[in-house]
C-alpha cells in the first residue's frame, strides 16, 4: 500500500531521504506538492531507521496542502486550535523554519503528549503543546500571524482509512456543526490584522464545510 508522508525540511531533502528509505528497501516517488513523497511500504513505519531519526512523519497530501494554504513563515506567530496527534503543527514548523512560536493545542493533556513526542523525534523546539478548549477565548494567547482550524469532523472525507465511520448517525454528525461554528469564531478573534485564518474539516458534508464559512 502507497503511505503518504512529509519530509521534514529541518533535517534532510526529498532526494536525500529517498535515498535513505531506498537503503532500507522502501521506493519513494515524489507527489505533485513540494517535500510529499509516496511509498511503498508493508511494514511498520515506526521501524524505518529513517523515521526513528525524524527525517520525515507521516500526513496526507490533503493535511499538506492545508499548510501550505495556511502559508506559515519564518519567524511567525501560530496558533493550531486543534492538533493532535500533530501532523500539521510539524508541517507548519518546518515552513517557519523552527522560529517563532506554534501553539499546537487539544483539548486533552494526553493528547498533547502525542504532539509533544512527535516534535522531539523531528527535533522541533518551536512548537509549544497546550491544553485548550477550542470553544472559549483563550485571553493568555498572543495575537498570531496565521491561525489554523482543523476541527472536529464526521470524517467522511477519509472513510476509505476508517471504514468505522460509515456507522455513525446523523444526529452525531449534526452536533458537531455548533461546534465548529464556534471553534471557527473564537479562532478568528486571535487573527493579527493582515493575519491569515484556514478552517478546515476532512468531511464532504457542506454543511460543515461552505455552510459554516458562510455563516461566519
């Protein structure tokens, strides 16, 4: 099976770390978007010395694209409303440069272990791991340059990956939308003038998507 991951830029390039997955017997080829690669892989990803080393993690081409829609830079203040396990703050991290400050928060301490472990492995420093609620203003968190909502979802955009999510009803589905209404107001009152804000779902359901945007 074909396993999408992200180079981390920090560390290595795309045909350096092509090469050290080759020495490992794993093909890569590079995706459409700069530093995706694809591979070919059976095995456990964990296991790869080159994972171990934090040459890249694994994110969909879908989660990058977000990134690179949201346009993070050197030395810029972030706010990740809800990221664990994390994939997207590390992609973020890699455009700043590993300069200035992310808050990559879930509402879950355990959770913020996850990102926390992650941001070592790639030897990210930039990365603050915070316990927040997406739903209230947070008053201690500075105005940020670029604000990134990826919020709770139906999930219906990656049911092929979890095919669980077929049995969810659609009362649970409508209940999120309140939700990330709110996710979605509280987050813009963090924006810097001239600042940029991403909302984004991995659902196909509009009702979470344009209908939301189009509300706020």
């Amino acid at each position: 099976k074909k396993i999408t991951i992200r180079v981390n830029t920090l560390k290595t390039t795309a045909d350096e770390l092509k090469a050290a997955l080759k020495n490992e017997g794993v093909i890569a080829e590079k995706a459409f978007l700069d530093n995706a690669l694809y591979i070919s892989f059976s095995g456990a990803v964990y296991e790869l010395d080159a994972f171990k080393n934090g040459f890249f993690h694994v994110e969909d081409i879908s989660s990058q694209l977000c990134i690179e829609a949201l346009s993070p830079y050197q030395g810029c203040t972030m706010l990740d409303i809800c990221s664990a396990p994390g994939g997207k703050s590390f992609t973020a991290a890699q455009y700043m440069n590993n300069q200035g400050v992310l808050y990559s928060c879930d509402i879950y301490e355990a959770r913020t272990g996850l990102i926390a472990n992650g941001a070592e492995n790639l030897s990210i420093s930039c990365i603050r791991p915070t316990v927040n609620d997406g739903t209230v203003f947070n008053a201690e968190f500075p105005k940020a340059d670029r604000v990134l909502c990826d919020v709770p979802c139906s999930g219906l955009g990656i049911i092929t990956k979890k095919p669980e999510i077929k049995y969810k009803s659609l009362d649970d589905i409508k209940s999120l939308i309140p939700i990330q209404k709110k996710i979605l107001e509280v987050s813009s009152g963090y924006v810097k003038s001239g600042g940029r804000l991403v909302y984004s779902t991995c659902a196909l359901n509009p009702a979470e998507n344009e209908k939301v945007c189009e509300r706020f």
